[in-house]
C-alpha cells in the first residue's frame, strides 16, 4: 500500500485523469440534463448545461485551481475504455489544520452499483491522507443520498453532524449529513 | 412593528468604511479574539487593505445573499464588533459570524443580544427557515451564548482544527423557524 512504485491514479477497473476539453463537456452536459444526478451531486439548483457552458466550468475551475491552490480535481475513467464515468474532488483544503471536503459523482445510472465509486473512494482516500498529508476528510450530502451514505459507513466514516433541515427540495424539508474519517482510522483500516 | 435594529444592549449598524476598518484593523492585532471567532490563520492587514474591501462592496452593490452588520452599544454608542449574515437563498439557510472585538465588552451578553438581533432578522425580514453557526470547542463564552439566542447543537467535527499543538473539535449549532417562533411565545429553550 505505502510502495512508492503504487499508481496514486490507477484503480482497478477506473483511473483519475485530467479534464479532455474535446470529449468530456459533451458527456458532462448529458450528465447535467439528468436532474437526479444533480440532485445528487449538487445542493444548487439542478440546472441543465450545454457542451459550451461546462467546457466554461472547465476553464474557470482549472483558473481557480491555480489561483487557490487548495482544490485538486479528478475525471474518472473507465481503464478499458477510457470513457469518462465521474468526477472525484478534493476541495476547500486547509493546510493549517490538515481538513477538506470530498466530492465524488458517478455521472451516468448505467455505472452506478458496479463498484465504480467504491474503487474512487478507495484512490481519493489514499491521495488526501499519503499525498496531501492531511489529517482528516470531510463529507456532506443529503439525506435522501442513500448511496453516498451506505458509501461512506463502509469506509468507517463517521457521522458527525446532522443540519437539520437545511435542504428544501421537492416541496419539503431534508437534513444534511457531515461524515468525517481521521488518517488514524484510515491507516487502521488499510492494514486490517 | 419592531425595530428589527435595535435590542436591549446594542443595535445593528452599517459603519462608514474608514471607521469600520480603523476597528478592525485594531481588532485583528488581539490573536485571543481572532482565534475565537475564526478558523483562519491571523493575519494582519493594512487599515488601507480592510477599508478597500468595504469600498468595493459598496461599488458592485447590495449582494443579495450577504448582510453584514457593525454592532453599537446602546448605553455609550461604542463600536464593539460585527455580525455577519450569509444567505443560501435556495435552501432558505442563513449562515451567521458574529465578533466581540473590544475586550471589555466580553461576558456581558453584548453579543448575546446582537445574536438575538441576527436570527430575529433572518427569520423576520430574510424569510429563512433556519440559522446556522460553527465555534471552536474551546469558546465555551461562544456556546452558552448561541444557546440563550435559541441555538442546538447538532454535531461536532472531530479534530479538524490544530492550534498551539492541540487538535480540536469544531461544534456546529442551528436554530429552525418553528423553534425559534415558539421561543418567541415563552417556551422554554
């Protein structure tokens, strides 16, 4: 595991890779013309993207990333055949305290329950806590995100906020989720 | 109708930019209140630097989501520290910070009754369904404070913040409409 010679952005079925400003907006605007995935994905306002519009995303993110200097930003790909499948994000890094936020998104339904985000958790762990040395991960999602949550229990997350009601969606009230996991429980983990 | 502006110790108010960054820049050289009140790193900055930042808020005009505050005492109109509100307008969620930056003004429910003030605003004139709040684990001041403005505690982060060599927890807090409106008519907290 600790090998230096291990691939940081190689899993088993998928690999992390860099944005491709040819192929990946047109597959991302498809992704943002699904309103579950937003809705999954995102707590702002689903709203559907053309090509244009995310290949713009792009640019200004791979701006911020620079100008900031506390967001690394992944594409997630199929290793047989290199299709885009999700992204996986480390954000809001505060290198004083060793803390971030994890994003992970699986853009299509037909990758979903394949192990696809399992293996991008597994590889986005392993970057926070053996290549950006932080000291603990940070996850928020919705309530009603069952996937995301079942997610983060098995890899010992744990659940350490609940903001009640601090979605409205579908006319109704939901709860957000804070899940945490410290390098400690990591490591203890990776070696069991 | 109420004054939404004005409670039993202080009041909200909108300093000019001068006057507001003369403070301020005082107040960020006391590291005790900066690591109070923030999470961030200390930093120093010019009263050039602080006075710019209010100018060029006024220059690209009312941000909607945002409603920052300086609060005056009521008793000898002093200038003690600032409230802040930051809105998700979708989620109808407001998120508050508030400072007490003069000293002598700490654990006398100053910034109590100017908390008060921020979630009556935010439910009464902002239309939000709840307010939200994180403190460090080790402002105890902070925490009984946020409970007597109707406060819960909803959880703690574990460990994710390092200062003098010690890991501490942050504890986040939230008040919801309906709670709040039924303290209102004299529930108990």
């Amino acid at each position: 595991m600790f090998d230096i010679a291990t691939q940081l952005f190689d899993g088993q079925d998928i690999r992390f890779g860099p944005i491709d400003y040819e192929k990946d907006p047109e597959i991302e605007s498809k992704w943002t013309h699904n309103a579950e995935f937003m809705r999954l994905y995102e707590f702002e306002p689903a709203r559907p993207m053309s090509a244009a519009i995310v290949k713009k995303q792009y640019e200004k993110l791979e701006k911020k990333i620079e100008e900031d200097k506390n967001l690394y930003h992944f594409m997630l790909r199929a290793r047989d055949d290199d299709r885009l499948i999700g992204k996986a994000v480390v954000s809001r890094i505060e290198w004083a305290s060793g803390n971030c936020q994890l994003r992970l998104g699986i853009g299509s339904a037909d990758d979903r329950r394949k192990g696809y985000g399992t293996q991008a958790l597994k590889m986005l762990l392993r970057f926070a806590f053996a290549e950006l040395n932080l000291f603990r991960v940070t996850a928020n999602m919705a309530e009603y995100n069952e996937g995301a949550i079942a997610l983060m229990k098995k890899f010992g997350f744990t659940e350490e906020v609940r903001r009640r009601q601090s979605l409205e969606r579908d006319g109704r009230r939901w709860d957000l989720l804070v899940f945490g996991l410290l390098k400690d429980e990591w490591l203890n983990q990776a070696q069991a | 109708m109420k004054d939404l502006f004005r409670g039993e110790l202080v009041r909200l108010t909108s300093e000019e930019p001068e006057l507001r960054a003369k403070h301020e820049a005082r107040w960020q050289r006391d590291t005790e209140f900066h690591r109070l009140a923030d999470g961030d790193p200390a930093e120093l900055n010019s009263e050039k630097k602080i006075k710019a930042w209010t100018e060029k808020n006024i220059e690209s005009g009312f941000n909607p989501e945002r409603y920052p505050f300086s609060i005056r005492t009521l008793v000898d109109d002093k200038l003690i520290g600032f409230l802040g509100l930051w809105l998700n307008l979708i989620h109808g969620e407001a998120w508050v910070g508030i400072g007490i930056g003069e000293r002598d003004y700490w654990g006398k429910g100053y910034g109590t009754d100017a908390m008060k003030l921020g979630v009556q605003f935010a439910f009464m004139e902002l239309g939000m369904q709840r307010v939200s709040l994180g403190l460090h684990e080790y402002n105890a001041r902070a925490l009984k404070s946020y409970e007597k403005a109707g406060f819960k505690l909803e959880g703690r982060t574990r460990q994710d913040m390092l200062r003098e060599g010690k890991r501490t927890d942050t504890l986040w807090m939230g008040v919801l409409r309906d709670e709040w409106l039924q303290l209102q008519r004299g529930a108990k907290p």
